[in-house]
C-alpha cells in the first residue's frame, strides 16, 4: 500500500543539509511530499487511479531533492513500489478516506475549553477539483481528480489556504463549520515557493457572523500550539494540541525552496493542509503543510509561520499579484577551516565564499568568485553561514534574504583580496533553466511535421521518469544555470510518425540545439524561425551531434492530416502565436553547457555549500 499517499513534509533541516533523489523508496528510507495526496478519480469507478504525480522527496544522509514521480498503480488503484517515512503535505483524497489506518498516537481531540471559540468558525474545509497539465502530451490535460483541504478567514473578506491544496485547480469551493452549504472560491493569488493561496468568495452569505482570524507574533520555543482544520477521520473540525519544537529555516516541499518554518508536535494528515495554528491567545501563528515520516521519528509537523504568510499579503497587495520571495544569486561555502580563512585574508570567525554567481541575478553584475560575504545589511554573517536570531539563537544566512522583496537593495559587506568593501545588489526572484513549475499552468509546444517540441521542465522530467532521459540531458538539468532571463532547453519530446518525418520517429527527449544555423534561445523563439524561414530545408541539429532535415514545402503540406490524425486542435500553444520578442543574451559565454557544481541546494552531497 502506499504509505507516501498520506503524509508530507519538509526537512527539519536547512537547505544545504539535505539531498532528494526521484526514486520510490525502500522501508528504510525516509521522505518529504506536500500534504496533498492528488488522487484521480473516474466517473465510472470511484476508485482513484494513482497516475498523478506526488512530490517525494527522500532523504539520503542529511541532503534532499524534492521530485515528483509517476507512481504505478496496481489493479484496484493502489501504488505499488516499496515507500516508506515522509515529508508530505495534506489533503485528503476519496482513496484516503477507503484505506484509513488509525493511530492512537495521532488521534484528533476537541478540548473542551475551545470547542465553542468563535475563532474555529472562521476555518472552513477546501473541496478542490484539479486538472492537471499532460506534459508529454501538452496540448492536453489529464484526468481530472478530486481532494480536500482547510482554509480559514482573513480580512478583507479573504481566505488562505495551502497552494497545493488548490494547483491546478478548475473547480473550488469552500464549506463553513456547522453549515451544509458549499460556496464557489476563487483563486486571487498562488505562491509557490511559499505554498500559500489567497481565495475570495463572492457570496455575502458566506462571510455572515464570523469574524476573521488575526495574524500573531511569531512563538517561541515550547509555547503551546493548537491545530485546526478537516483531516481524513471524519467530516467535522478537528483540533490537535502540541508545543514548538524548532523553528528554521526550512524546505518547502511544494516550491523546492527554504525559507523560515515553525516545528511542532501537534498531530497533522492529510486534510489539515491549510488550516491555521493558533497560540494560546486565539492568534493564528501559521498555516499547517507539513509533516515528517519516518520508522525513527513520530509528531513531526510543519507550520508556515506568519511572517511568512504576512510577507506573502504584503506582496500580493503591494503590486496586485503575488512576485515571490527574492534571491541572492550566489553559490556559498562555509568558512570554518582557519587555513582556508587565512588564505582568503579574512582575519575574523565569520563569512562565506562565493563559489558561483547566477548570470541572470544582479549580483553578476558586483560580486566574483572569491569574494567573501561578512555581512548582510549590517548584520554579520558567520562562518558556518548564519545570522543572529533573536536571544541566544542562529539561523541560516536565507533567513535575512527571504525578509526582503524583489526589487529590494541590500548592502553586503565582502572581503576582496584582503580588502573589505561594501556593496549593494537588487535581490530578484531566480530565474531557473529547467522550471519546478510551469507558469500559468499548461507548457508551451510547437509541432512541426509530427515533431513535438516543448521546453524541458521538473514535471516533464517526472512525469517520463529519468530512465527514459539521457545522461548528458540530466546533467544539464542539474548543472546548468539559465544564461540570460528566457533562456530554455527546448526538448523534440517525441515524434508522430507520419510520411514526411520517415527515418526520425524513433527519436525523442532529445535536445534541439539549433535551427538552419541558428542556436535556439527557447520555445518561442524556434517558432519565430521556422515562422520566417524561406529556405528549402528545415535543419533542425540535437544534442550527440545528430541532425534531422525536413522539406519545407511537405512540411507545409502535411501538418493538417498530421495533427487530424492525432486528434491534436492546434499546432502550437497558444502563447506562440504572439509576436516574438528577441531576448538579449548578455555577455555569458555560450561554449560551456555545465558547470561543476548543481543548481541546486538539493543536489549538493554536503552541506560546505549552498545557494543563497
């Protein structure tokens, strides 16, 4: 049975502590998924098929790298394939509620002292229907599917709730406690990287008599916490209890990304992914998204803290659509060994050395390889890569970046050759080569003469499974670094065999290098050059050198019954359609498909290094 369908979280760890592999994983193994078990369902048989993808993510030592990975399904819908402990996000599926297990140790109680609290009426349950994008067919979708969540009420007459909870979504609605009544939400707004979803419900019938929940301070260690939301078990509110148990820097398993998260003790599954912890006082201190399984760890759940949840408003409201938590653009490494300090120059215990600088941050444009960090707007960075943290505490270094927005300056403090210099950089979102998720929900694609072309992307990657990519493709995925924002790696998926592409049909995940000549930049612009071309031939030349050469009149000729054939509507997405614009490419060298180091916190094998 699969274990990873019921439970999701992220690492207690920092980013640079942990390494995620795509696998399914043994019973001694231990992994992170969101709390949102996607299930789809069939009209005709209530059983969900598990086709979907979940993000999982094991842990190896210390390191992890969250992937999703298309599960096999046996013949009455369970995944097959040895999983065991995880990080997983919470929502509940109708397979959930027919495998129920319980747990005495995870069982929901509802004190008495807080049963009639007004504030659990401004918890509502999230019943979400999702379609999600065919990657490997992308001009279609896939089987839609059902689950639930939690959500409660802010101002404004607003809810939040967890992103995953809502991706891919075609249909939301939301039911208030004690009412039997479910009423249409929509989504204003999606953080990935944060895993927060603002919703709006028009009705005023909804919002009567309740009063929305108050943002609270963040708590401190062992201050008490109460969870509260709509977990597999039972129709109605449910309410655990626990206390603090660490708060840090952390990996969000939905958006691949670290950012600060609230450990507590409090029994979270399937279903509370959304709702609120409130402290002692009624304060909402954070959202629920999280847990972690493992044979050696019981009680592991994860808050969104609400600084967070507060900078993710504050973004939304402050430029009229959610723009994501900034980053510094730099690959660093700890600084603990006294030799190497000395020879860098740095005479004090504290810094970190840039070891990489993203080409697409403004950070190439100030900062080198050598240089090293002291400080982060006047506060000092120590040696193993941390900043103070309110009384007698220290957190990583990302903690200081993610209180920023994109757009805004921050002054560093660097060693150069022995000379301390400050400097100042405009931290921007990052620009990922090979995206985790695809903006705007479906993937671009450009059929020419059956040759589908579509960028690479994480979901694709998953959803084909990494047996079916080459050794070089992966690589490139895992080690290369956008050059120029709009940059992709624009994959020929597959081939529909027809006349005009005889020879190539057995081709597929391959690169397309370039075009009659001419590199390609990504999707876009391949369409804009076959769009213009006048030549005889289209040339189209892949990665391992190898070339395929259509005939531009039979291509012309052919497209129609080739796409009739396949049932396909369009020959392109239709964000090709739109006139092209040329991307400026910078002054990055082209010659170099990969670096020496990932791209990624999660690749990394130890944890000297890490991206800021």
């Amino acid at each position: 049975m699969a274990v990873a369908a019921l439970s999701s979280f992220t690492s207690p760890l920092s980013s640079s502590t942990v390494k995620f592999r795509y696998s399914f994983y043994s019973n001694s193994s231990f992994f992170l998924k969101p709390l949102h078990c996607h299930c789809k369902i069939s009209p005709s048989n209530p059983q969900p098929h598990h086709r979907h993808n979940h993000r999982e993510q094991e842990v190896v030592g210390k390191k992890k790298k969250p992937r999703e990975c298309k599960e096999e399904k046996s013949g009455k819908g369970s995944v097959v394939g040895p999983q065991t402990a995880a990080y997983k996000s919470f929502g509940i599926s109708k397979k959930d509620k027919e495998s129920l297990i319980f747990d005495s140790k995870d069982q929901q109680v509802e004190p008495n002292n807080i049963q009639d609290s007004a504030f659990l009426n401004a918890v509502v349950k999230v019943y979400c229907t999702h379609t999600a994008p065919d990657y490997s067919l992308p001009w279609q979708k896939q089987r839609q599917y059902a689950s639930t969540g939690s959500a409660f009420m802010i101002g404004g007459r607003k809810l939040i709730t967890n992103a995953h909870c809502v991706e891919h979504d075609t249909q939301v609605k939301v039911k208030r406690r004690g009412d039997d009544r479910k009423y249409v939400a929509k989504v204003l707004a999606r953080g990935v990287d944060c895993d927060i979803a603002l919703l709006s419900v028009e009705s005023d019938e909804f919002w009567r008599d309740v009063e929305p929940l108050r943002l609270g301070r963040l708590p401190h260690l062992q201050d008490s916490v109460t969870v509260v939301g709509y977990p597999l078990g039972g129709d109605t509110i449910s309410v655990t209890k626990g206390v603090v148990s660490r708060i840090e820097v952390t990996s969000y398993a939905h958006g691949s990304s670290d950012l600060l998260g609230i450990q507590i003790d409090a029994a979270i599954n399937p279903g509370n992914s959304g709702g609120p912890a409130f402290n002692d006082q009624g304060e909402c201190i954070g959202v629920a998204f999280q847990v972690y399984r493992s044979e050696e760890a019981e009680n592991i759940g994860y808050v969104i803290p609400s600084t967070v949840v507060s900078h993710f408003l504050t973004d939304y409201e402050k430029n009229g659509r959610y723009t994501g938590f900034p980053c510094l653009g730099v690959l660093i490494q700890k600084l603990e060994n006294p030799a190497l300090r000395a020879c860098l120059k740095v005479q004090s215990n504290e810094g970190v050395l840039v070891r990489r600088v993203e080409p697409t941050s403004d950070a190439n444009n100030v900062l080198k390889e050598g240089d090293v960090i002291v400080s982060f707007d006047d506060v000092r960075v120590g040696c193993e890569g941390t900043v103070p943290f309110r009384s007698n505490e220290r957190i990583a270094f990302h903690f200081l970046i993610s209180q920023k927005f994109a757009g805004d300056t921050a002054e560093l403090g660097i060693i150069r050759a022995g000379e301390f210099m400050k400097t100042k950089i405009i931290l921007n979102p990052r620009v990922h080569l090979v995206p985790f998720h695809i903006d705007g929900g479906q993937p671009s694609y450009l059929i020419i003469a059956g040759l589908v072309f579509t960028p690479l992307s994480e979901p694709l990657i998953e959803e084909e499974c990494e047996d079916n990519w080459g050794l070089k493709l992966l690589a490139k995925a895992r080690y290369s670094l956008a050059r120029f924002k709009g940059e992709q790696l624009v994959i020929l998926s597959q081939v529909l065999a027809n006349e005009v592409n005889i020879g190539y049909e057995d081709m597929g995940n391959q690169q397309v290098l370039k075009f009659n000549g001419t590199r390609i930049k990504n999707i876009h612009h391949l369409a804009h050059l076959v769009d213009s071309c006048k030549d005889k031939y289209l040339c189209f030349e892949f990665e391992d050198s190898y070339v395929a050469v259509l005939d531009r009149e039979a291509v012309a000729a052919a497209s129609s019954s080739i796409l009739t054939d396949y049932g396909i509507p369009l020959e392109r997405s239709s964000d090709l359609s739109k006139p092209y614009v040329d991307t400026p490419e910078g002054d990055q060298p082209s010659g170099k498909e990969y670096s020496d180091s990932p791209v990624s916190n999660y690749e990394i094998g130890f944890d000297g290094l890490l991206w800021a």
